[in-house]
C-alpha cells in the first residue's frame, strides 16, 4: 500500500528546472522520494486535511487513482494545516486515517506548509507566476489540485470545492494521459 509519501518540512528555494519532478519530499514513512519517479505519469497533487469539510473527496480521489491508475496515473496527497487547523495530527495519524477511514492507496506525503512564510519550495513553484504562469495563485483552501503531465509540466488546477470525479477532472485526466 502506498499511503506514504510525504514531503520535506524544508521551504527551500525551488530547485533550478522547470518540472515538479525536480524536488524531493518526504513520504509519509518518513522517506525521502525524488518526485523524479513520476516522469511519464500524469499527476494530480493535492492538499489535503482529515478535518474539512472537503474531507470526503479522499473517496472520490481513491476512486480516481483505481480507475485511471494502470494507465499511468498517480495522486500525490500532502497533508497542510494551512487552513483552520484542519489537518492537526502526526504523519503517523494522517496516514492511519487516510487508510482506515477511506481506504487510500494512492501516495501522501509529509505534512507541509501550502501557504505562508514557511510555504514550502514544491508549492512555492506551483503558485508561482515566474514558474506557472498559466495557473499560479495562492493556494484559497484544503483540496485545491493540481494536475501535472508526463513531462510534469502543470496543465490544470481546480479548486477546492471541484470534485474529484467531476467531469472537468475526468476530461482533463483523460486528455493528459492520452497524449504522446
């Protein structure tokens, strides 16, 4: 089962390229993982809390990941307390909850910062205009995605609210893994 990737606590500078598959985060185990792994998949990565009220979208994601998953799909979860103390416990607590309580298989990670001054580098450079410049903006809420082609350039972001079964996802997940 693989409800363990998590990332560094460290708000480093992002790295000089152009990819999220040039950082390193920290698995939920506490293992340092070069998001490098995920080349030639398309991702979707997600902030996510065990206690919003956008909570219940880990079915929907689990649901996603299973379905599109043998197609070269994966979901990076990392868990934030950025917004109302939602997501208050241990790596250790997040990832017993994510798996007793919704069944997660897909990859989270260690606890970051999504916000702030001690944002850290990877969502640092997903919100960045200098580097995204199609969809940068801060991150408004728990379960704010965004979706990462082979190459891991970012091709889309939804908002918190938008679910992750929806038809916009699902569009967009299909596109990006249908192209070369």
């Amino acid at each position: 089962m693989a409800v363990g990737l998590v990332a560094s606590p460290s708000p480093a500078s992002p790295p000089s390229g152009k990819s999220v598959l040039d950082f390193t985060m920290k698995s939920i185990d506490g293992t340092d993982v070069s998001l490098s792994r995920y080349g030639g998949k398309v991702v979707l990565m997600v902030n996510v809390a065990s206690q919003c009220g956008n909570t219940p979208q880990y079915e929907g994601l689990e649901a996603l990941y299973r379905r599109y998953k043998d197609r070269g799909f994966a979901i990076l979860g990392f868990p934030a307390n950025n917004f109302g103390e939602q997501e208050p416990g241990s790596d250790a607590e997040i990832k017993q909850f994510c798996s007793s309580k919704y069944d997660v298989t897909f990859d989270m990670f260690s606890k970051i910062s999504v916000k702030g001054e001690d944002q850290h580098a990877l969502y640092r450079f997903l919100t960045s205009k200098e580097t995204d410049p199609h969809f940068a903006g801060d991150i408004t809420w728990n379960f704010q995605k965004f979706l990462v082609n082979k190459e891991g350039k970012i091709v889309a972001r939804f908002d918190p609210k938008t679910q992750p079964l929806s038809d916009q996802v699902v569009q967009a997940v299909e596109k990006a893994l249908n192209e070369k």
